[in-house]
C-alpha cells in the first residue's frame, strides 16, 4: 500500500511550498486521484498513520500548576512570616502578607493556565461536517477524518477544513483575514503559480485551514492536516509561547533583593548577638525579636498599593471602553517603549472609499462600474460598497432598473469581470478590472493616451490607493444573441480609472505626535503591500523615507544581528506571516517594552508574547483570549490614554516602593545594631509591628497620589540599581538619625527609649514620605489630595496620643512622654526631613548627569 511518507519524514516547512508544483505532480506524489479519489482503506490506514485533522497540545495538570507558584524562595519566607505573625497574634499584618502572596500567585497561575485556554479556543476555527471524494463517491464526513491526499468539495459558506490545493474552482472568493489581517476577498484560481509564494497573498491556488469560502465552489486536494496546517503551526506557536511580565519581573528583583539582605543581616545579628552577649539575652526572645524585625523590612503593603493604583487605573480606562483582564498590564502599559499596531483600521478607518476618477466622464464612469457591481444582491466587495457609496441616490434608483442578463465574475485568470446589462438606453456589455486588462481590451486608445492612464494609474498606486478601471460597449440585438463567452468579447469603448483609498482617521496624525511627546516609537506590521503601508506612514507622518520600510521576506532572510540592526532603522514592516509577526515582536522585546495590537488568528502568537496585547472587542476569540486589554473602540488615543494611566500607577508605585525600603532598611539597621549595645531591646516586637501598621497605611493611600507631569513623559522601568541605591542612601541617613533617637533617649531608660524611638520612627516616616513623592524640592511638588493628608494627619494624632491613653501602655507598654522629649523628636524629625531633601536631590542630580 503506497502512502505519502515524504509528508512525515521530508515535510517542507510550509503549505506554501505547493503553490507552484502541478496538480499532476501533486496527485503523484500524495497517490490519489481526483475523480475517485481515496479508497475508504486508504484513508483509513493514513488517519491511523497521520492523526486526526484537528489542534490538539498536551494538557497540562491545573494543580501542578499552581503548585509551581509556591516554588519560590521568597514565597517560603512569606509563608513563614504569616505563621510567625499569627503566632505574635498580629492578625493584621498576617492578612496583608496573605494579600500579597495571593496576587503573586493568581498571576502566575493566570500566565500559565491561559495557554491551554489559548489552545482550546483554536479548535473553534476548524468546521464539524466536510464533503470528500472517496471510492468515487461524494460523502459527509466528520472534518476531523480527512487525511492528506483526500478530495473534498468547498462551496459558499464552508469553512476550508484543511490547507488544501486547488484542482477545479468556479469563481471562487475566500475571507482570509483571520489569517492576514487584511478584509479584502481573495480570488483564487487553478493555475500553478510560476514560483513558489512566499507569502498567503500570493498563493492563489491555495486556501488554508480557518478562512471562509464567501462565493463559488471548488474542488480540492488536502494538503496537510492538524497541526501540519499552517493554521496548525500558529497554534503551536501560541499555545507554547508564555511571558514573563514586566510588573512580575520588577516584583521578582527587589523580592530577591529584600531576601538576601534579611537572610544575611539576620545571620549577622544572631551570631554577634549570642558572642557577644552570650549569657545575658534570652534565646528565645532574641527569635522573636529577630521574627518582628524580619517581618518589618518587608513591604508587604506592596501588593495592596499596587491593586489599589491598577483598579484605578482600570475604571478610569473603562471609562473609555477600555477593558483591562489582566490588571498589572495597566502599570505594564505604562512602560511601553515601542507599539506595534496594524494598520487597517486603527491607523485607516478600514472603509474603502473612492478617492479620484480619471475620466473625461466620471459620472459615466460611475455609473458603468456600479452598473457591474452586485447591485442586485448582498454587497461584499469592498470595491462595489465605495462605488454604490459614491453614486447619487438619484443615480442609486436608476441601477436598480437595470437588468443584469449575463454575468462573468472576476478571476485571476483574466482579471476583470463583465457583465452584459439592458437599461433604458439598451443593451451594454461593462468590464472593469485591473487598467492593463481594460485597455488591452479597448479601442481608440492612441499610445500616448495609454501612457498617461497607465502614470496615472502608478502614481495612485505609489501613494498606496487601489484601481479599477471601467470600459463599456453598446449592442444590437444580433450580436446580443452571438454573445456566449463574454471574455471574447473586444473592442471597448474606455470610459476612466477610479482610485480607491482607505481613508486615515481624523485622530491618527495628532495620535502619532501624542506619541512622539510621550516617547513612545510606533511601528506598523501589517499583511497589507508594501507599496500602500508606506503610503498609510508617509501620510500620517510615521516615516520620511521608503527606506524605513521592509517586507516579511526580506525580514525573515536577515542574520539575528541584522534583524536588531533593522529594528532601530525599520518602521514599517509589511506582508508579514504570523510567523514573522511573531519573530519582530520577540526581537524587539530583547531590548524594549513592547505593546503588540491586534486581533486575528495571525495575531495570537505575537500577542503572547507581547509585554502588554491589546485587542478590539471584534477579535477572534484566540486573539481576546491572549490579550491583556481589551479595546472597545478600536483607537490609537485610547491606547495613548491608557499609557498615561499606565505611567501614573508606575510613579505611585515606586513612591511606595523607595519610601518604605528606606524607611524600612533605615530601622532594620539601626534597630538590628541597637539591640548588639544595649542588654534590652531597643523596641518590643509589638512596637515594631504597631509601627509598620501605622505607616503603611498613608502608604497605602499613596496609591491616589497626584502625579508631576514630567513623570509622564518617557517611558519607565523597575531600575532596581536606581531604586536601591536611593533607598540606601536614604535609609542610611535614616538609621543616622535613628542614632541620635537612641543616644538621646538611653540613658532615660528601656521605657523612655522605646515609646520616644517609636513616635520619632514614624514621624521620620511620614517626613519620608511627603519628600519622596518629588524628585525635585519638597516646595516644589503637586499638592497631595486629601487621601493622602487626612490620613497622614490621623497617623500624626495617634502616635502622640497612644502613649498617654491606658490601651498605649498596659497593651504596647509606653510611658507618656514628656513636652520637652516631644520638642525634641520633632527637632530631631525637622532635621532629618532636610537630610532627606539633600540627600534625595543630590542623589537625582548625579543619576540624571550618568544617566
């Protein structure tokens, strides 16, 4: 039994490469015949031998992933910190350690889980039922059955089942947009392309797996089936590619980050501790002393701060029908350097429309190419919608008297189509098609009238606007009745060229500067040519020079070296596959934050890998399932928009991020040294906690900050160097001035030094704060809102008054402070706010001189 084997052991890289082999060479070497087809046996054996035609990917096990989000160095120290802290009976601070790891671990899971997800929604896109030819009959089966060398029927309606080489067709027109992006209709025909394509437009005799037959039928050779289809190896593509997200990486640094600094200073304070003070401390009060101190340094409001800036962030996007799933690509948003958009329709309005008429009689023109359009029934080419857009109503309600008697649709092979019509002027025959077709066919034309239509015709072509040329004859009776082939029928009368545009949006061009201003780099990757990609960038002001532009092919020839070269010159990249599509973004991702729109099945790989996937509301259900935003208007400034909002949660964040590990490394340090020079804690374990509550709750409310405008200007990342050094820098003037509590209050007592460090520490805090949401002079900063000064008001009047009520000092076990201790905690606050100041700005001043 001879089977097909070169498909499993030599199978050529795409369906593509069949494009230019004869039908007689295809039904060879796939050993089938195209009036008997397959025998039932055959089929049979292959099934068992290549699969069933459908999508499938290993399943991965919903617990195994979610035990690996446990498996993690930090995770363990945080599920150690909440037993401890359950155990000290700080309920609240367990809780917010809880939160934390929670999102941690939900977004891992997400990540994770959404590929099989991805997977799933691909088996959608492949139809139930599908006619083939098998024993030389013609039956039903399950589209699942067919094999490569099968013979099947398409016709209007069908979803292609597989990809699949023409044998006979009959004006047929696919949708291959899921696949390329562009909504034009394909025709396609039964010849064997002269070369191989290198691309889907180009391959006219091929129809692959998920498009949509939308007129006429065919008859067919499978190809490849299953995940050999190329439909198959994007889903392959998608369902295997997973990201990490720029929010989980900043997020994953400073956790390690905070890991080892703990891990070594904790050791430290041990090991000197039981040295030198051997016999006069208790061990165990040492382990909790060293439990609270541990659970001090580390931010746990982190994850609180930040959910309360992305929610925000979130309605406010939703408020522009902006739908955000996966809440950290609000702040992810936020840190795009680079966005990758299509082209038709968010930077055009994906409405073809008439743009210019050469023509002596442009309304003659008109009216003979509407008179050829699908007047009489459902529109959908895109061509006959501009044309009958364009006419009067008037002119609208004279094509309808028309009578269409006789009809040629548009083919490949001939590229035009005719229709012989009977109006009120008699009987006409209309052609219209590509300008070279039409005037081979028509009369009169003298050479030089030819040159200037076929100018025309490449300067509008240039300027990235298709055309259609029209020519009509009139007709006796007689040769009406001759008439049989309507494609032999010469000697026209030319009647003009229309150019057709899709028209750029109003907002494009004020978007691209928007963009410019917020330093963010555009780059258009489209399926649509070359020629009309540059067109759409030069208008809208993307690019000055063709240069700057470069196909898919041209893309995919590149060495990696040259393709990061390419990125930072290359603008527009144009007939790309979803292959390529998937390579640029991944390339670009190597050294940039990328945001990636779109919204077809040739989308979804580029899309998960993108740092932050959008897509519009109308995409496939693969692309919406492998986005992170989701866009209701499909609208370059809305996205802009969200990038701001992006930005702003960004700034909030970080404000946490260096006010608390400053504050928080300055009282680690002090506190952890104080404890090696005094026979006493220097500050209860409840003390300790009592003042991470107490400032993380103005912390907290960081998260509504108003943002200094200058902020939202470029682009931001976690720079965890920048980030820790400023801590350092100011957790060290903060452990110096912790000093100076601890000098001053000593020699009063265990009692006086505790109750006064505390209110001085979170003083120094709220101090800390209100300097850091600047990075120039404090005078200089936006004013905070009332979420912030309220509640830092409240944490003022509760620090000082604690100690004075019974709750203060039987529970925390403070002593009432006197006014000459409290005038000098605030002298000595006063101080360090403007050793902050200093500090803060001469650090901002260096960083922004190297940097």
């Amino acid at each position: 039994m001879k089977q097909p084997a070169h498909l499993l052991n030599n199978s050529p890289a795409s369906t593509l490469y069949y494009s230019s082999k004869h039908r007689d060479y295809l039904a060879n070497i796939f050993h089938t015949d195209y009036h008997q087809g397959l025998s039932q046996l055959e089929a049979t054996h292959r099934l068992k031998q290549y699969g069933n035609n459908s999508i499938t990917t290993s399943s991965i096990n919903t617990l195994k992933i979610f035990i690996r989000q446990f498996q993690s160095a930090f995770i363990y120290l945080l599920l150690v910190a909440i037993i401890l802290t359950l155990v000290l009976g700080e309920t609240m601070d367990a809780l917010m350690i809880i939160i934390f790891l929670v999102i941690n671990v939900a977004l891992g899971f997400y990540q994770e889980y959404s590929s099989e997800k991805t997977a799933r929604f691909l088996k959608k896109y492949t139809s139930n039922i599908t006619r083939v030819l098998r024993d030389g009959q013609i039956t039903a089966i399950v589209s699942e059955n067919l094999v490569p060398g099968d013979i099947i029927i398409l016709k209007t309606g069908d979803k292609v089942p597989a990809d699949v080489r023409i044998i006979s067709q009959n004006n047929l027109t696919v949708d291959e947009s899921i696949l390329t992006g562009e909504s034009a209709n394909v025709y396609k025909t039964e010849q064997t392309a002269k070369k191989t394509a290198i691309n889907y437009q180009e391959a006219n005799n091929l129809c692959f797996a998920g498009t949509n037959i939308i007129s006429g039928q065919a008859k067919a050779l499978v190809l490849t089936t299953g995940p050999q289809t190329e439909f198959g190896h994007i889903a392959k593509l998608a369902a295997e590619t997973k990201k990490i997200s720029d929010f989980q990486k900043g997020i994953t640094k400073f956790s390690h980050f905070i890991l080892k600094l703990i891990g070594y200073t904790l050791l430290i304070v041990f090991i000197i501790s039981l040295t030198v003070k051997k016999g006069q401390i208790n061990i165990l009060d040492l382990m909790v002393f060293l439990i609270a101190l541990t659970i001090s340094v580390i931010p746990e409001a982190l994850p609180l701060v930040t959910t309360i800036s992305l929610s925000h962030g979130a309605r406010q996007l939703a408020k522009k029908k902006v739908i955000v799933k996966r809440l950290s690509a609000v702040e992810d948003l936020g840190g795009i350097e680079i966005l990758c958009s299509d082209k038709t329709g968010t930077l055009t309005q994906n409405n073809l429309t008439v743009y210019d008429i050469y023509s002596k009689e442009p309304r003659a023109t008109l009216l003979a190419a509407a008179q050829a359009s699908a007047f009489n029934e459902q529109m959908l080419e895109p061509f006959d919608i501009a044309i009958w857009q364009k006419i009067t109503p008037a002119d609208q309600s004279l094509i309808k008297q028309t009578l269409k008697l006789a009809e040629e649709p548009f083919s490949p092979t001939i590229n035009r189509n005719i229709v012989l019509i009977e109006d009120a002027n008699g009987h006409h025959i209309i052609t219209r098609g590509a300008p070279e077709e039409i005037i081979a066919h028509s009369q009169g034309l003298t050479p030089k009238e030819q040159q200037k239509i076929i100018d025309w015709t490449i300067k509008e072509g240039r300027k990235g606007r298709r055309t259609l040329a029209v020519a009509s004859q009139s007709l006796s009776e007689f040769i009406i009745q001759d008439t049989k082939n309507l494609s032999q029928v010469n000697n026209f009368n030319f009647l003009g060229v229309i150019s057709f545009v899709d028209p750029i949006k109003p907002s494009t061009k004020a978007a691209i500067k928007k963009a410019k201003s917020l330093g963010v780099k555009i780059k258009i990757i489209t399926g649509d040519s070359l020629e009309v990609a540059i067109a759409v960038a030069k208008e809208i002001g993307l690019i000055e020079r063709s240069t700057q532009a470069i196909t898919g092919a041209t893309w995919q020839q590149l060495l990696p070296a040259q393709k990061l070269k390419a990125l930072n010159n290359k603008v527009v990249f144009a007939r790309v596959n979803p292959e390529q599509k998937y390579d640029i973004v991944n390339t670009l991702r190597r050294n940039y934050a990328v945001g990636f729109l779109g919204e077809g099945i040739n989308d979804a790989p580029a899309l998960k890998i993108a740092g932050v996937s959008l897509v519009v509301n109308s995409a496939a259900d693969i692309a919406r399932e492998a986005a992170d935003i989701i866009l209701i208007n499909k609208n370059l400034n809305v996205i802009l928009d969200g990038i701001e909002y992006g930005r702003r949660v960004f700034a909030n964040t970080t404000k946490y991020i260096k006010a608390t590990l400053a504050s928080n490394f300055g009282n680690f340090f002090a506190v952890a040294t104080a404890s090696l020079l005094v026979p006493f804690l220097p500050m209860l374990p409840v003390q300790i906690l009592l003042l991470n509550l107490l400032s993380d709750l103005p912390m907290v409310m960081i998260s509504g900050d108003t943002v200094a405008p200058d902020e939202l200007l470029s682009p931001q990342k976690y720079e965890a160097s920048q980030i820790t050094h400023l801590a350092i820098i100011l957790g060290i003037i903060s452990a110096i001035f912790d000093f100076v509590f601890f000098a001053s209050f000593r020699p009063a007592g265990p009692a006086t030094l505790q109750t006064n460090w505390f209110i001085g520490s979170v003083l120094t805090e709220l101090s800390l704060f209100f300097s850091i949401r600047t990075k120039s002079l404090f005078i200089k900063a936006v004013k905070p809102p009332r979420s912030i000064l309220l509640p830092s008001l409240l944490i003022l009047i509760i620090t000082i008054t604690l100690p004075f009520t019974a709750l203060g000092q039987n529970f925390f076990h403070f002593v009432p402070p006197t006014v000459a201790n409290l005038l000098l905690i605030i002298a000595i606050v006063f101080v360090y706010f403007i050793c902050s100041e200093a500090g803060k700005l001469l650090y901002y001043r260096k960083y922004k001189t190297n940097g």
